[in-house]
C-alpha cells in the first residue's frame, strides 16, 4: 500500500483548468473573475474540502465572495468533472481535485483524519470479485473506518 501524493503537479492544475474552460464554453458559461477566484482556490488545494473551508479560503483572497458564489462555482466544478463530491459517514459533504489516479480513503472515526492511499492488490481483488460474479465494474469508492494512530495514542 502506497499514500497518495499530496502535492498536485502545476501542469495538473493547468489541465483541469482547461477541462473546465471547455466545459463552460460548450455550455455557454460566463467566467467572472470570482467564479475563476473560486476554482484556482479549490484546485490549488489539498485534501477534502467542504463548502465552508472552499468559502474561507476564497475569502483569504477575496473577502467580496459570497458562499452562494462558492457553491455554484463548486457545483459547475463537479459538473465539468474536474471536482468529485464525497460523502463518508460524518454526513458531511465535502470535495476532491478529480486527480487522474484513483486512490482509497482511510477514514479516522475520531478526530476525521482523511488519508488517502492506493493498493494494486486490493484492485486487482475487485476486478476477481466482480469477474467471479459476471459483474462489469463502472466505478467504486473504497473506504476504510477505524482510529488513527494519534487518537488511538490519547
């Protein structure tokens, strides 16, 4: 098992934004400066970001955008595919930079700790499950609930 990378490669960030660009030109979108704000904030990120922490950071930037502004912009980014949405058992609901490379989660019960990490072996036991079953895999999320090391020290 390997951690994913946390640092997102400039030409990465360059290549989800031009993703975007062609998103918003076949839909006939307008670009407003905080909407642009919005997605270099939140592509420029790390991690598993809710709307507020999406909405602080622009803010940091920018003290004029209001969270309506970071929830649509958020919503297109998840339409034009270069934002996933997660929901893990907390009930919140939080983001992902759609990075090419699939990953899991490790998920701390406690203080919510979000690793994420990639497994060949765990893969490729998917794959054998769902071909054992005549089942043709779309796509999957895999996570893992338990105590990080930290809380399981205090």
């Amino acid at each position: 098992m390997k951690p994913v990378p946390k640092s997102r490669s400039p030409k990465r960030v360059e290549a989800l934004t031009a993703q975007l660009d062609e998103y918003m030109r076949e839909h006939k979108l307008r670009s407003t400066n905080q909407r642009k704000l919005v997605a270099e904030t939140f592509l420029s990120s790390d991690g598993h970001l809710t709307l507020d922490e999406v909405h602080a950071l622009a803010r940091q930037k920018d003290t004029s955008v209001g969270y309506i502004t970071v929830y649509r912009a958020v919503k297109l980014l998840t339409d034009a595919g270069v934002a996933h949405v997660r929901h893990f058992s907390d009930g919140v609901t939080r983001y992902e930079v759609a990075d090419a490379e699939h990953h899991d989660h490790l998920i701390c019960l406690e203080c919510g700790l979000i690793l994420e990490f990639e497994d060949d072996v765990v893969e490729d036991r998917q794959d054998m499950i769902a071909k054992a079953h005549r089942f043709e895999l779309v796509r999957h999320t895999h996570e893992l609930y338990g105590r990080c090391k930290s809380c399981r020290e205090s």
